[in-house]
C-alpha cells in the first residue's frame, strides 16, 4: 500500500486526465480543486455541485 500524505502530498495528478482533489483541512475549511482540460464555466459549476453535496450530511444505510 502506498500512502501519498505520509510523503506529505495532498494530490496526485495524471497527465491528461481530470482530477478532483480535496485539501487538507485546515481551520475548518479545506480546498476543493479541479484540474486538467476542462470548460472553467463548467468545472465552477461541477465544484459548486461537489461542495454542495459534502455540505450536507451523510446518510448511511446498511
């Protein structure tokens, strides 16, 4: 197993794919990031989205 944040990375990105990373927390708030060849209008609204959804609480049903 390899765990990239015991290197001390936070993100791992692959040449010409998409890549959604969330930061490390910090104060309460962590980064939310898009990378790769994507529509800036489109990725905006694609993370607004994302942080929207982990705003919310989790249900979990076993």
């Amino acid at each position: 197993m390899t765990d990239a944040g015991a290197l001390g990375a936070d993100d791992l990105h692959y040449p010409h794919t998409l890549t959604l990373s969330l930061g490390r927390v910090q104060d309460g708030r962590a980064a939310l990031s898009l990378n790769g060849d994507v529509d800036p209008r489109q990725a905006a609204q694609f993370l607004s989205r994302v942080a929207a959804a982990l705003e919310k609480p989790i249900a979990l049903v076993l």
